[in-house]
C-alpha cells in the first residue's frame, strides 16, 4: 500500500494584479545578465512556460498575462506552485502531521 500524500498546485486563472511590468524588468535583467536572480524560489517562480529555463518565452507569457490575452500558462503549467510539490503523510493514529509548504504566484518574482 502506498503512503499517503498531500499535492499543493493550482491551475486556476493565471492572471493577477500581483503580476507587474517590474517582474518583467526584473526577469529580462536576469536573461541578460545585468542582475542575476538567485533566489531559488524567483527562479521557479520566472520559469511560467515549466521547461526548466528561463527564456524569452516567459517573458512574452508574462506580457499576454498582463495585458489579459491568456488564462493558463503553456505545458499545463500551475498557476501556483509548492515547494515541496508533494509531502508524504505516515500517519500515526492520534497524532497531527504537519503541512509545510511554502506557495507562490508563478510570475511573480518581486
């Protein structure tokens, strides 16, 4: 029988105000190495297309976010991601487990 497991992602709208001209900025100064992005949580955070690089491509995502052309991300892309994706529960009759996750709006790196 497999552990028990509790999956944090959402694939809801996309869009948000939280989103800005500024995470633009800040990620295109990124691509193109006046101002590195070393955050672990940024980076995952600019990478909206999911292919494991940041690109323009998510630039031009992030732009049709803002300006309201799209409603999901590409490659089934969460609009939230959790680190840790995923926690294993073992459970212990009687006792709570906790849940840790840290959550953030991809795109946004600001």
């Amino acid at each position: 029988m497999a552990e028990p497991e509790v999956i944090m992602e959402s694939f809801g709208p996309a869009y948000t105000n939280a989103i800005t001209a500024f995470d633009l900025v800040t990620i295109q100064k990124h691509i193109l190495g006046i101002t590195e992005m070393s955050d672990a949580y940024r980076l995952i955070a600019a990478d909206v297309t999911s292919d494991g690089k940041i690109t323009a491509f998510d630039l031009v995502t992030i732009r049709k976010l803002i300006l309201g052309l799209i409603e999901t991300l590409p490659n089934n892309a969460p609009s939230y991601k959790s680190i840790p994706e995923k926690l294993s529960l073992i459970p212990k009759p009687g006792n709570e487990v906790p849940l840790e996750f840290t959550v953030f709006k991809m795109g946004n790196v600001n």
